[in-house]
C-alpha cells in the first residue's frame, strides 16, 4: 500500500518571515513544518522587529498577533520534540532575539 502512495514533496526550507505569531498553536504548526522537510531540512523564523514587538501586538491586540514569538529555550524544547536542532543568527544573538529575530530549526540528517 505505501509504495502505491503518492510520495509526499520534501523541502529544504520552511520560512516564517513576520508570521509565527499569527498561529495560535506554534507547537503543532512547527511540527506541520517539520514534516514537510527532508533530512538536513530548516525551518526558519524571522522577525525584523523582534520578540519585543511581537509581544506589544500581543498585548495590544490578541486578533493581530495571537501568540509571542517563543525564547530559545521554547525553541529548543521544540526541536528536542521534533529531532532537530536550534540555530541562532548573530545579530538575533546579541539581544537574545529581542530587537532582532533569527532562528532556524534544523532537522538531523537521520
């Protein structure tokens, strides 16, 4: 039966460019994402403005952002979950993501 499945696409990248926020359960949208990748695969979360931001449209408007952006440990849990691993950009580093957020999850090659 399974080999008279239509193979499911694997992608390399899963991009939320200003966007994560706006689902109310990251948990089980992260994982969606996540199995859509192939081995080796990302998923990528950006913000311009950062977690700080996103947590004032939060505050400000629960319909605009219904959710925060997670911090690098929720990330982390995440990724434990998934079988992937948490990668930080620099700059998003540098403020802990706050002014600038840049994290990928990426999944392992297994």
């Amino acid at each position: 039966l399974a080999s008279r499945s239509p193979q499911r696409e694997r992608y390399a990248c899963v991009i939320f460019n200003g966007a994560l926020q706006f689902f109310a359960d990251q948990d089980d949208t992260l994982a969606s994402a996540a199995a859509l990748l192939r081995p080796g695969g990302r998923i990528v979360i950006a913000h311009v403005h950062g977690a700080s931001f996103v947590r004032q449209e939060n505050s400000g408007n629960r319909a605009v952002a219904v959710s925060t952006l997670p911090t690098r440990k929720e990330l982390e849990a995440a990724a434990t979950r998934l079988g992937m691993i948490v990668e930080e950009d620099a700059l998003s580093a540098e403020t802990g993501g706050e002014d600038f957020y840049l994290f990928s999850l990426i999944r392992l090659l297994t």
